[in-house]
C-alpha cells in the first residue's frame, strides 16, 4: 500500500510505501525484511513528509515498527521514537582519497588480501550466497532464521536483478565459493544489503576486498555506498574504518489498540519468547 501526495490536477507528487502485515485479523504496519527504512518519495526535495505520517498513524491502529529516512521533522503523532544510524562512505572523492581515509587495520588488511589470490566474479546465482549463510552466520542469530526470510530474499534479488538494480559477487578460493556480497541501488545510494562469509574468507578479509573493489569502480560518481549497518558496535566499527560516516534515522511505533487487543498481543508474545 502507498500514500500518494497529488496536484490540483491531479498529478502524483509524491509518494510514501506503506509496508503492511496481517495481525489480529487486521492490516498493521511493520517494517519488512531487507528494506532498512522508507521516505517519502518526492519530486521536489522540500516536499513535507509530515502529513504523510499523521495519515499512516491516524488510518492505522498498529505500528510495530516503521522506519523512516527523514530526521529533519520530528515525527511527534507516533508514541515511540528510537534514533537509529546507518553507515554511509561519500564516493564523490577519488578512489585514492576515499582509500587515504580508511584506517590502518583496514589498509593492512586489504594487502593481506590482496595477498591470498582470491578470484572475483560476477554472478545470478543467489543461492551459493545463502548457502553460505546458512551455513556459517544463522546458526549465531537469535531467533533463529525462518525459511520463508531466505525466499523473500531469493524473490527479491530476483526482482532486482530484472531491473539491473542488483550486483551480486563472489569471492573463490581454489574454486570454491568462500565470501559473497550483495549490493543493490537506489537512486545515488548504492546499498550493501546482504554478505556472508565462510571462516577462509573471513581470514582472507575476503569481504574487505570486495567492498574495496566496488569502491574503486565507483569512486568519483555522485554516489554513496550504504553499509546498512545494525546498531551492533562491532559491526559499526568495522564500516568506520573504511571512512564511513554515520547518518540517522529513526524507528517509529504506536499503538491504539483497544484494550483486549492488547492483551491478546502480551499473551502471544509471551509465548513466542
């Protein structure tokens, strides 16, 4: 579902996705996997995403979550705001500037792999990518990882790829598949959206070498590449050190639900814990 903004005419203006879910019998909004937050897409940047959000908030009684790009507004008819950043490296630069700014740890470890002979090839294949993170990452995500987020992937990068909006690469060692790196665009923001390594690859810094060779390829365009990083320190550190920058936005939520429904929600989320 989307929320479109129009003219005296009638020409679309704008437009805001509404990500939605089928709980309690009726649509909720929740954000969805893979998509890291929304805006309110404009043809005019000094569009106001503010009457968007009173609309969302005011047609919908549930939000568990909706992220939102734009932080100049402050979003006040949601009951909860929970400031996020995401990691952002500006590719405007030249390649040699952007690599001056990636620190010393990350420097060294690009000659190391630059050092083991990985081979980097393009591919379609999205499966070997998540094969290998079933293999070497679900196992250490709480929760687990459910079968249907590893389709919706697979349908995804398929979608994308069609729309030639997806790169997706390999790193082989001996033939063997051992890291691998999905990054899709959006408008001038290219995404690092999905990756997953084997324990060669994360010794060889196989990732490290690919995320540099993208850089090198894209260096000087009017570009940024997105680490969509977690508000994981660890994580956050290692997208530093390529001379990312942290960018906010935020995570909204509320709830008008009628009493009964809220308790019928603590209940189920009691027994899904």
């Amino acid at each position: 579902m989307g929320l479109v903004g129009t003219n005296e005419v009638g020409t679309y203006q704008a437009v805001m996705p509404i990500p939605l879910r089928r709980k309690f019998g009726q649509w909720v909004v929740h954000q969805p996997l893979f998509c890291q937050f929304l805006v309110v897409f404009a043809q005019e940047a000094t569009i106001d995403p503010l009457p968007f959000y009173r609309v969302v908030q005011q047609h919908f009684r549930y939000g568990s979550k909706l992220s939102l790009g734009e932080t100049t507004s402050a979003p006040n008819c949601f009951e909860r705001i929970e400031p996020q950043h995401t990691y952002v490296l500006d590719l405007r630069n030249s390649y040699e500037t952007i690599a001056g700014n990636y620190n010393r740890d990350r420097r060294l470890n690009l000659r190391r792999a630059q050092s083991v002979g990985w081979q980097i090839v393009e591919s379609d294949d999205i499966a070997s990518l998540i094969t290998l993170f079933r293999v070497h990452h679900a196992v250490g995500v709480q929760g687990g990882v459910g079968e249907w987020a590893y389709v919706i992937l697979a349908k995804l990068y398929e979608a994308l790829r069609l729309r030639q909006l997806a790169r997706l690469r390999y790193a082989l060692l001996d033939g063997q598949i051992e890291a691998g790196v999905l990054f899709v665009q959006e408008g001038n923001r290219i995404i690092y959206l999905f990756n997953a390594a084997s324990t060669k690859g994360r010794t060889g810094n196989a990732r490290t070498l690919l995320l540099d060779q993208l850089v090198r390829e894209q260096a000087q365009q009017p570009l940024v590449l997105d680490f969509e990083s977690p508000e994981k320190a660890s994580i956050a550190q290692f997208y530093q050190s390529f001379g990312a920058a942290a960018e906010p936005y935020q995570i909204v939520s509320w709830n008008r639900l009628t009493r009964i429904e809220r308790t019928l929600l603590r209940i189920k989320n009691s027994l899904i814990r």
